[in-house]
C-alpha cells in the first residue's frame, strides 16, 4: 500500500506528467492548425489578433511587465508569418514529429538557458529570495552583475582574472597529458601484443570507476602522514639520491616534489587535483586514439616502409594526418570537459577547508551561487564562462580547419 507520506510527491509527478501531455498535444495542434489555415485570406488577421489577446491577457490577468506581455504575445503572429512566407504547407509530418521533441527541449533546455538570461540581468539573493516569491517583482540592475563579475575582488577573496589564469592553466595541463599519454598507450595497445585485452580492460578502469570513489580513495592517497603519495616521494628520493660535491640530490624534490601538506597549501593542492584528473582522463583520450588507429590501413605502413621510412616518419606523415579527424573533436570535448569538471575541485577541497587557492573558474562559480547564495551574479558568471568556452571552441575549430588546408581564410 502507498504510504500517505509519498502521495504528494506522486500527485505533483502525475501533474507534471500531465502538464507535459497537454503541452505536447497543444504544440501538435497548433502545427497541425498552421498548417491547414495558411492559405486562409483571414489567416495573418486572426494571429494579429490572438497575439493581442495573449499579450493583453498576460498583462492584465497574469501582471507580467508591458514590454515581455508584448514580446510573448507577439509569438504567435512571428509563427504565422513563418508559416505563411517560409514555410508554405511543406514539411507537415516532420514538424509534427519533431512537436513532442520541441517541448521536452524547451523545458529541459530553453526555459532554464532564458531565465539564467532573465536573471543575471537583475538583483536576487537570500536577502531579496523572499520578496521575490510573495511579490513576484525583482529589481532590474543592467550590467551590474557582468561588472561584478569582471572586477577585482568577490566574495570568495580572488580575482576572476587570477582565476580564469588557473583555468586555462588547469585546461592546458590536463588536455596536454590526457592526449600524450592517452596516444602512447594506444600505440602501445595496436601492437600486436599477448594479452591485449587483460591490459585494456586495466587501462580502462579509470574511467569505468565511478569518478565519486576514485576521487575520494585518492584524497585519502594524499594524506600528510598516512597517504600512499608522500611515502612514495619519500621512498624514491631516498632510494635514487644522488651526491654532487658536497650536497645530496633527491631526484624528485629537484623536480619541486617532496612530502608536504597537500591540502593546506594552495600550490600542492592544485598539483594533487591536477594528477588526480590526469589520472582519470587518459583512458577516454587513450581509447579514441586507439579507434582511429585501428581504422588506418595496414598498407599506408608497409608502403612506407618498403621506400625506406623510418618509425618517426611513418608515425608524422601516416598516422597524425590520419588520426586527427578522429582526435581533434575528442580534443574539444576534453577540453570543454575539464574546463567545467567541478567534481574533482570540489571533492579533492571538500572538507579540507575548501581552499579557494585552488579554484577553477565552476567551482568558483559553485561556491557563488550555492554557499554564499547570489543567484543573479551566479548567473551572469555562468553566461561569461560560456561566452569563454563558446570562443575558446570557434577557435580551435577554425584553427584545426586551418591546418588541414591552408588555404582556407
């Protein structure tokens, strides 16, 4: 039997299951009705009218603002007039399968992307949230919030421009191991080797691991007294010390790693985060590499290698031209990936402190939005971290074609 502590929930799932219903049936039946009345002479009429009917209505009945009752009511005549000049009767069974589509996009995607829009342009935080929701009304502030964002100085003690320069470094690092180690192992692996599939499946658990638990097991790994990596640094700087003159090298403190405490010092943090990551990521870049390899034909390599071409060569000239279809859209991805991988900071920082010396631009924006509660700030953070990744991805997209032929403005 339904316990009665679990009706409201499934009442208010059944009338969201139903909101959706009747949106979906209302798009269809509107597709289907501009569809038939297009060619009707009162058809741009009628929508004139119905958008000023909406449009009122909205603004009388439901107290939106003059300005969005009018642009939302202009909707449906904007529509009739796609029907009657574009459109023109063509293409009804593909707009009518794509109607219920439409709606879970819209309500998955569009609303919350314009309402983030909507709101970086105005003032909400914990202490407005109330007047928010008994009036309904909030103040409009411009680009106030975009100023914030950019100036020197926020809640959480650092410089968006510090940050964004940790960002990139952090993209850069983990993009340039994730795709060299990633690619040395995929050579490794289209060798013709015993035991292949033991060692990709071993390759692969990395990235089958639930990111949760390997993130936290490897926390614990970089504990100051009781880690696995300190002792490790320790063992091997004892072990391959090396004397010069009078003083003694340990290989890896010349490098900048020795036993410290990762998690208080902002440096060592970030580093810990970064391997950690590094970690997780090859085997995603180390399997698409793997498949562009085994697409390349055997006879490209032993055509080389009949005119004499060395293993530098074939691998410059055969497999890099012939891989990079395949490795430069995993390139982006992984780029997009780590600049907004906010699970690693946050787990690796959480309850440690949650040292801000170590954030990347989304965690930065977490802490925003989430632990000092300015939704409107947040909000216009997230729109310039996407115009970034937006640009940064033009970009190399237009780089990448560049390369491939030159001769492309």
């Amino acid at each position: 039997m339904l316990s009665l502590s679990l009706l409201p929930a499934v009442l208010e799932i059944l009338r969201l299951l139903l909101f959706v219903a009747i949106a979906v049936a209302g798009l269809v039946a509107f597709v289907w009705a501009n569809y038939k009345a297009w060619k009707s002479e009162y058809y741009l009429g009628g929508a004139f009218l119905l958008s000023a009917a909406l449009g009122a209505e909205l603004n009388l009945m439901f107290g939106f603002a003059l300005t969005p009752a009018v642009l939302l009511g202009s909707v449906l005549f904007i529509c009739a007039l796609v029907f009657r000049y574009m459109i023109r009767g063509r293409w009804m069974v593909p707009f009518l399968f794509a109607a219920p589509a439409t709606v879970g996009v819209a309500l998955l995607f569009l609303y919350p992307l314009v309402f983030e829009i909507y709101l970086s342009f105005h003032r909400l935080n914990l202490e407005t949230l109330g007047d928010w929701i008994r009036t309904g009304s909030i103040e409009f502030t411009g680009l106030e919030n975009f100023i914030q964002v950019l100036q020197v100085g926020s809640e959480t003690k650092e410089s968006f421009w510090l940050v964004t320069a940790r960002t990139f470094a952090w993209t850069g690092i983990n993009l340039v191991f994730h795709v060299f180690f990633g690619l040395v192992l995929a050579l490794f692996l289209n060798q013709k080797i015993r035991w292949v599939g033991a060692y990709r499946t071993i390759l692969m658990l990395p990235w089958a691991i639930p990111q949760l638990i390997a993130v936290l097991a490897w926390r614990g790994e970089f504990h100051s007294a009781y880690g696995y990596v300190n002792h490790l640094i320790q063992i091997v700087n004892e072990v391959f010390s090396f004397g010069v003159g009078d003083a003694r090298v340990a290989p890896l403190e010349w490098i900048g790693f020795k036993p410290q405490e990762w998690w208080t010092n902002p440096q060592a943090l970030f580093a810990s985060i970064c391997i950690v990551n590094i970690w997780l990521g090859i085997p995603f870049m180390m399997m698409v590499s793997l498949s562009g390899l085994q697409s390349i034909s055997k006879s490209y390599y032993e055509a080389a290698s009949l005119d004499g071409a060395s293993a530098w060569q074939r691998f410059r000239h055969i497999t890099v031209p012939l891989i990079k279809p395949v490795l430069v859209p995993s390139m982006i991805l992984g780029m997009i990936w780590t600049f907004n991988n906010v699970n690693v900071v946050y787990l690796m920082t959480a309850q440690r402190g949650g040292s801000e010396g170590a954030d990347i631009l989304v965690s930065d924006l977490y802490k925003q939005a989430f632990v000092y509660n300015r939704y409107s700030f947040s909000a216009a953070y997230a729109i310039v971290i996407f115009s970034i990744l937006l640009v940064l991805t033009v970009v190399w997209m237009r780089s990448s074609r560049m390369t491939e032929d030159p001769g492309r403005g």
